[in-house]
C-alpha cells in the first residue's frame, strides 16, 4: 500500500491543518516496471497509469509528466514512453493541453460502444482461460472482487 | 598586526571550510561512504564510524594547521602565500577524502552485489516542489527597495568617494560621483547575481535522483523536500547578498564611516554556519526528510553504480537523460557529464564570473 503515510497521518491529526499540507506534499504516483516480464514495457506503462487513474489516485487534469521527463525518471527509451502515452491519448485517458501539458482526461468521456466490445473480448478471452485452467466459478468471483477491492482501496482514506 | 577584517573573514572562512569537509560523512546518507555505495554499512560497523570520526580530526587539524600558516605568513607580511591558502586546503581535504576512499574499498571488498537490476519503481510527486511562487520574488522586491534608498540618497553622496577597501580596511581606489559609480554594486553586481541564483533555482526545480539509484515513494519525496528546501536556503543566501552589497554601498556612499568597513564582511560569515545547519537538518537529498515513512524494501533495491562515479566524486552515465543529480559525496548537486549538456552548463557557470569581473573593470577604467 502507498498511502500508508496519510493514512497514518490524516488518522492521527484530523483537524491539524499541518497533515493536511503534508497530504498534500505526498500527493504523486508510482510507476513500477518488470524488466523480466514478457509484456512490453509501453503496455506496462499504460497499465500504471490507467491503474492509478482507475484507482483516483490520478485524477481529471492532473499533469503527468512529459514523455521527456518520465523516460529520463525511468531511465527507459523515451520512444516506448511516447508509444504508450500516444496509446493514451488515442483510447482518451490522456490528453495535451495548448501548452503541450500530459493532463488525466475524464473517466466517463470513454465508455463509447468501440471500447466496450475490446473489454468484452478481453474480459471473455480472461474468463475463458480461467475456467480452463480449473478454477471454480466462487473462486474467480472472490479473486475479482479482491482486485477491485485492491484498486479502489487506493481511493481516498478508506 | 591583523586588522579586524582578516580576522572575521578569512580565518573563520578556513575553519569552517575545515569543518564542513569533516562533516560531509556524517551529512549522506550512511549507505554511501567516501563516495561509495556499501549497502551493507551497519556490519561493518565499528570501522565506519571511527573512519567518519578520524576523517574529521584530519580536516579539523589540517585547517587549523592553516590558519596558524596563515597568521605566520601575514605577519612576515608575504600576502602572496595567502591567496594560495584556501586552494591548498581545498587540495588536502580531498587527499584526506582519498585515503579513506581506498580504506573504505579494502573494507567493502567481496561484498559489491553486482546483480542485474529487473524493476524499475518511481515515484513521480505532484508537484516538482513545496513552494509558495512568492517566495521566488523576496531578493527582487529587497532589491527594489535598496535601489530605491540610494535612489533618493542620491542628492547627498559625495563627488568622489571610495570605491575599494584593501585587507587592512583602508580604502584603496576612488570614483568619481555618477550613476554608474553610485549603482555599480546594487545594479551592475546584486541584479546579475539574482538573476543568477534563479537559474540556479529553475535548475534545482528539475532535479531528480539519478537513473540508477531507485526512486522509492521516500526517496522521491525527500528529494522534493530537499530541492524545496534547498531552493529556500538559495533566496535566503541571495537575499543576504543583496543586503550585503547594500552594506557596501551605505559605505562608499559615505553613510558608514571607513572604521566600521569591517562590517560588510559580517552578512557573508553568517552563511557559513547556515550551510552547517542546513546540511545538519535536511542531509544529502533529504534523506533525513520524512522519517516516519517506511520504505519499501521491494521496489528500493538498488544497482551497484560505484562505476558511474569516477573518484565518487564525478558523476558520468550516458543512460541517464539527467543533467543535474544530487551530489554523492558532499551536498547539493553535481553535473552528468555522461550529458554533453553538462558541458555547456559547466562553461556558463565559469563565463558568468568572468564576465562580470572584465564588466566591472570595464567600468571602472
């Protein structure tokens, strides 16, 4: 868990206005990324990113860094960063302002009828291969509920 | 016989030099030792600490061995030897930082990890710093106000009025009464200079950790706070300056009289112990910033990057896009001159004193 230290923080000093400067000195996201893991990294980019949006931790408008910056934070190629920041902006969970600024596009701007056949395809290939593999139904439901727990655990303090 | 000046100014300037070089180890981060990377620093424990100590005497000894050079030397009157004083200090104390570098390799020996790095984990803040934008104007409003002062003095300052002080606090060059004469430290020394710490102050705001080291949530935010606080320290060493200069003005404008002259070096020698504080309070990148958060241990697992840095002092990756990092050994930030851009930057940084130096004598003839 990242937001241990608001947590603490905030739960301990609830009306201090001094936690509430320091949650707002914490505030950021984090990006890890599996050098080993057969995905390319650019999709594994996007999937952080659409993580920590998904989860509110990036919210509409929050400036991400350039595609520059982030490959020089990284130390990766800063094509594959630009690769999966066009992927973004293509599927609109990210988009450039006038000043050429990365900013968190709207949530509910992307549930077009296009994206929802490529989720059920996905959600149906995932599905598929789960039961496949053996697992019972009660035990793909649990697990989903546990990852989607997990995302939205991040949301604010609960 | 010493004046007053000599000693305010470049004995405790020995000293304090002396001081903060000793101290160095004990303000970064205790895995880096004499500029390299021991990440298992506690088992070797006993020997660590009494090199940190040891180090200290030496550069503790060898200042003080220099000042009292320094007193013998000035009082047979060979003002020559002074100027290379400082210079041979600077020499000593990193001979000294050498020899426990190489004690501090025998010691780490077989113990370098050299295992392949697999994760890459940032942490990427919000915002690239912690300040109020208000902040950044303080030196340029002081400025403002100072120009202002000798503005309407202007009228009452003499026709011709010193201009120089030599060591002995007894002016030793004149000018002539003109707007070029009067402003010459606020206008065409303090603004340059300003101007200078807020590129300094643009640069900071883009620091971030080198590639190699990871950027855990902890390590991110201290280097934030450490950028933020360093940035705040800088307006506050500008603002010094400033008043410095207005100091110096209030003297040649005849507003001091030429006995107090020593005044002028008082604002300066106040940095010297805020350097010591602040590098006491934050450490190197802060690492002393945010005790309460627990790292990681995952996503903190660090490569061995002695190689990256020549003497653990001299920083080259041609990986990492970064042209400023946080310094190794010593604080603050040093180039990346595995960046042909540090190259330019290093040459701007050496021009702007030059240049300022031939502007003034151009003024001045």
């Amino acid at each position: 868990m990242s937001e241990f230290a608001r947590k603490d923080f905030i739960g301990q000093n609830k009306k201090n206005e001094g936690a509430k400067r320091m949650h707002k000195e914490i505030e950021g996201f984090a990006i890890t990324i599996d050098l080993a893991s057969s995905e390319p990294i650019y999709r594994q980019i996007m999937n952080n990113i659409i993580e920590n949006i998904a989860s509110g931790i990036l919210e509409e408008n929050d400036k991400l860094p350039s595609s520059r910056e982030l490959s020089g934070i990284l130390g990766i190629n800063y094509h594959t960063v630009n690769k999966a920041y066009s992927y973004l902006e293509q599927e609109k969970y990210i988009y450039m302002d006038r000043r050429k600024r990365v900013l968190v596009g709207r949530i509910t701007n992307k549930s077009d009828n296009n994206l929802d056949v490529v989720w059920e395809t996905q959600m149906r290939n995932l599905l598929s291969e789960s039961i496949s593999k053996g697992f019972s139904i009660i035990q793909i439901k649990n697990r989903i509920d546990q990852i989607l727990d997990d995302i939205l655990g991040k949301r604010g303090f609960n | 016989m010493i004046s007053l000046l000599i000693l305010l100014s470049i004995i405790p300037a020995t000293l304090f030099i002396g001081i903060i070089f000793g101290l160095i180890p004990y303000f970064i981060n205790p895995e880096l030792i004499f500029g390299l990377r021991v990440p298992d620093y506690e088992s070797l424990e006993p020997e660590i600490s009494k090199m940190k100590r040891e180090n200290f005497v030496y550069d503790l000894a060898i200042s003080i061995f220099l000042v009292i050079l320094f007193i013998v030397t000035y009082t047979y009157n060979q003002l020559i030897l002074i100027e290379f004083i400082p210079l041979l200090e600077i020499f000593l104390m990193i001979a000294v930082y050498f020899y426990f570098r190489s004690k501090t390799r025998k010691l780490k020996g077989k113990n370098i990890s050299s295992e392949q790095q697999h994760k890459i984990s940032a942490f990427i803040p919000a915002k690239s710093t912690n300040l109020n934008s208000v902040w950044y104007l303080i030196p340029w409003i002081e400025l403002i106000i100072f120009i202002i002062v000798g503005a309407l003095y202007y009228p009452n300052i003499p026709s011709t009025f010193a201009t120089h002080y030599g060591a002995n606090g007894k002016p030793d060059a004149y000018a002539t009464k003109s707007i070029f004469s009067v402003f010459t430290l606020l206008v065409f020394i303090a603004i340059p200079l300003t101007v200078f710490f807020d590129v300094i102050i643009f640069a900071i705001r883009r620091v971030r950790s080198n590639v190699n080291v990871s950027t855990s949530k902890k390590a991110s935010l201290q280097l934030k706070g450490f950028n933020s606080k360093l940035i705040l320290f800088i307006i506050l060493v500008n603002t010094i300056i400033t008043f410095t200069m207005f100091l110096g003005s209030l003297l040649t404008w005849g507003i001091i009289p030429n006995a107090y002259s020593f005044v002028v070096v008082l604002p300066p020698i106040l940095i010297l112990p805020l350097v010591l504080i602040f590098s006491a309070k934050i450490g190197q990148g802060g690492w002393k910033l945010y005790p309460n958060i627990k790292v990681d241990k995952e996503s903190d697992t660090i490569r061995n990057d002695d190689n990256e840095w020549a003497g653990g002092l001299v920083y080259h990756n041609r990986k990492d896009s970064s042209i400023f990092v946080p310094k190794r050994y010593g604080v603050g930030y040093t180039l990346n001159f595995g960046n042909k851009w540090s190259f330019v930057i290093l040459g701007i940084i050496l021009a702007v004193p030059i240049i300022t130096i031939i502007f003034i004598v151009i003024l001045h003839s």
